[in-house]
C-alpha cells in the first residue's frame, strides 16, 4: 500500500506540472464547470422564489443535499475521470496492453493516468454551498458533526466511483461502454433532490439498484431532525464498501474477459 501511495503522488505531481504548462486551459475548464454549477443552484433558487417548501424541504436543507451530492462527485471526478475513458483511449486503439505489462495494478495506472481539472470549479462550488447553507440550518456543529459529514461526503465519492467503476468495466465486453456510464450517470441528479418526491419505483432504483440516493439525500437526512430515512441514511459508508467491492470484483471478471483489440 505504501508503494502504490508513494506511485501515485509522483503521478500526481506530474500530471498538475503539465496541466500548469497550460493555465489558460486549466483555468478555462475550472470556470466553465463552476458557470454550469452555479447555473443549476441558481435554479434551485428561482423555484423556490414561488415557493416556501418543497415537500417540507426548506432552500437551505436543499442546499445542503446539493452540496454534499456536489463535493462527493468532485472529488471522484478530479481522481477518478479516466474511467470515462478506458474503452475510447485504451481498449480501442489498443493502450490498455501497456497497462497489463507494468508491475503495478492496471486499474490502479488506469487512475494515476489522469488528474481532472474541471472537478475543482465543481469542488470549490460545492464547498461555498456548503458553507452558505449549513450555518443556516437548524443543526449544532461540534467535532462529531463535522467527522461525521465527512464521513458522508466520502461515502457519496466512493459510491460514485463505485457505479463508475462498474459501468466502466463493461468496455471489456463492448470495447467502449461510455455512452452506458453516461445514461447511468444522468440519473444520479435525482438525487439532489429529497427522495419523497418522487414515486416508491424512482426511490427503489436510487436506494437498491443504483444507489446515488446515497451520494447526497440520504447522508443530508442524518443531519435533518423529524426525517423519516436517518436509519437508512446510516447505512451509507456499508452501502458505499459493499459497491465499491461488487464494482471491483465485477472489474476483475471483465478483467480476465478481455481480449486486446490488436491495433
């Protein structure tokens, strides 16, 4: 563990040199990701310009589920991005050979393979929502309160890693499994919203199937008083390992599946 810890903060510092080569760009893709952030929460506050609540949520705790949903799926997207791409740029034109002849683990250089520079407008978005809403909630901070919502905001970057990584292996069968990650990936805005508005079949989905529910609304109910779903909301770190090991394990039989393209 200490060598692949040690592996990776040489990638990492290599891959923020080159991305500074070029600061225009990184600055460009940090603002554009953090107009598009700001984009969305400034709807959330145009709807609730009519109204006072929705289904008992206030704009604040809405807030809330928007900002731990916001930095769990930062922090995936800043360390995690190149899973998008394993069957685009390493399974179709014949890379990910390379990866299978290195003395470390191929997933592991698939990771360290990239640092995404768009998750940190998503990431600094995400922190000022945070720190707008959470003072105004009804909620006493102490140090256990504090460990414990960063204790959720990892869980929501593990399960999303999870569903990802999952998706993701699918290439090893398809060659290119992106447009299914993206399809998948597009449902996990429901759950910016509080899960009682939707209908028993969206919830079950969210919860059991693919559980982005656990990647904001569930984790935001652990802090909110009166809330119906806190006992299932502690279940998130569990629901965040069982995925990540039912990912890796599905990752390891595409694993020993696959066949090099032969470019």
């Amino acid at each position: 563990m200490r060598r692949y810890v040690k592996l990776y903060w040489q990638f990492f510092k290599t891959r923020l040199k080159v991305m500074m080569e070029y600061r225009v760009d990184f600055l460009i893709g940090v603002a554009s990701v953090l107009l598009v952030q700001a984009t969305s929460v400034m709807f959330v506050r145009i709807v609730f310009d009519h109204i006072d609540v929705l289904h008992g949520w206030t704009f604040h705790q809405l807030l809330f589920i928007y900002a731990i949903a916001m930095l769990g799926r930062s922090i995936e997207h800043i360390f995690f991005d190149n899973l998008w791409v394993l069957g685009m740029e390493y399974i179709r034109p014949g890379n990910f050979d390379r990866l299978l002849i290195r003395p470390v683990n191929p997933l592991f250089h698939l990771i360290a393979d990239r640092v995404q520079q768009d998750g940190f407008g998503s990431l600094l978005v995400g922190l000022v929502v945070l720190f707008t809403s959470a003072p105004r909630l009804d909620i006493s901070w102490g140090a256990a309160e504090v460990m414990l919502l960063l204790l959720m905001i990892a869980s929501s970057a593990a399960i999303f890693l999870a569903v990802n990584l999952f998706f993701a292996a699918f290439s090893f069968w398809m060659v290119d499994s992106l447009p299914i990650m993206a399809t998948v990936q597009g449902t996990s805005d429901f759950a910016r919203y509080p899960m009682n508005i939707y209908g028993k079949g969206i919830r079950y989905v969210l919860t059991w199937l693919i559980p982005y529910g656990f990647t904001a609304y569930y984790p935001a109910t652990l802090f909110m008083e009166g809330s119906g779903d806190r006992s299932i909301a502690a279940w998130s770190p569990a629901v965040a390992a069982a995925s990540l090991t039912i990912a890796y394990l599905f990752w390891k039989r595409g694993l020993s599946s696959f066949s090099s393209t032969g470019n």
